[in-house]
C-alpha cells in the first residue's frame, strides 16, 4: 500500500498523477503483444483535458507516419498533431464565430505571451530544438499549454483579439516596406 504519505502512483496527497504514472498505468493494463502508438502517447499527455477543463475527445486519425488527436468542448478545440517527418504541434481554436483568426498554435502563443509580439519568432521556430523522443515532446506541449493557454482553455478568447492586432500590424508594415521598395 502508500508508504511515506504517498500513494501507490508515487504521488504526494493532492498531487494529480503526472504523465508517465497515467501512462505506465496504462501500459500495465494492455496487451503484451500492444506497443502503444502515437494516439496513444498523445492521448495519455494531454488527459488533463478532460480532467480538468471538462474536453471531450474527438477525432483520432491514426495513420503512419501521422496521427492526430482532438478535443472539444462547446467553445474551444485543441488538436494535437504528429507528423513523424516534421514533429508535433498544438493548434488551440475557437469554436463559436468571431472576428478575425479562429485559432492559433501553441507555439505562436507561446512566443507571443513571452516576448509582447510577434517579432522573432521565424528565427525563434528555426531554433527551436525538440526533445529526443515522442514522449518527451509531447511532455513538453502539454506543459507548454498548461503553462501559456490555461484561459484559452476555459474559453478566454480575449488573446486571440491581440494576436489578430498585432497579425494585422505585421502585414500593413510588410506591405509598406514591399511598397517603398518599388
């Protein structure tokens, strides 16, 4: 049983289980003869969707070399995608219709609640470097979103207007320079 005040997941009283104790769990419980596959990764980093902001899976597409896996609720969508060429990513999208761009990546988000803008973030994506391993990326973006778009998540699109803004602002000062060059 719980030894050291902690429970049999290794967890301290309160804690939520982490990643890997809810995918061990799972791993415990399947097939011998079932290697886990991208959905299921996917599926085992991002649970707290449904746990803790009420998302409904959706759509899994679960083809060879990519796999995607989405979640709903009435106003919001997260879709977490694998190509195995290119890596993962996270697109988080409004449901319901509104002015301006219905979603954004994790990534833009990221970068935008970070730095104030947009300005780098080209040179921001060519760095980036990724984890070694599916687990560990998809880790990673699941944190990230925790971390950057927990309002998001809840239905707090108030972010997606300044994005819009500053989207806009970054088209108009290209295209004045594209004009001043001609």
């Amino acid at each position: 049983m719980a030894t050291n005040g902690n429970d049999e997941s290794g967890s301290r009283p309160g804690d939520r289980p982490g990643w890997a104790t809810r995918f061990f769990a799972w791993l415990r419980d399947a097939p011998l003869d079932r290697r886990p596959t991208l959905a299921d990764l996917i599926t085992g980093a991002f649970s707290f969707l449904e746990e803790q902001y009420g998302f409904r899976r959706g759509e899994v597409v679960d083809r060879s070399m990519y796999t995607t896996v989405t979640w709903v609720t009435d106003t919001s969508q997260v879709r977490v995608s694998v190509d195995q060429r290119e890596g993962a990513e996270v697109d988080v999208a409004c449901r319901e219709p509104r002015p301006g761009v219905q979603g954004y990546g994790l990534f833009t988000i990221r970068h935008f609640r970070e730095h104030g803008s947009l300005a780098g973030i080209r040179a921001a994506a060519k760095a980036r470097r990724r984890p070694r391993t599916w687990s560990e990326e998809l880790e990673q973006l699941a944190s990230d979103l925790q971390a950057h778009a927990p309002d998001i998540l809840k239905g707090d699109f108030s972010l997606f207007d300044a994005l819009d803004e500053e989207c806009r602002a970054q088209v108009a000062s290209r295209a004045a320079r594209q004009k001043g060059r001609q």
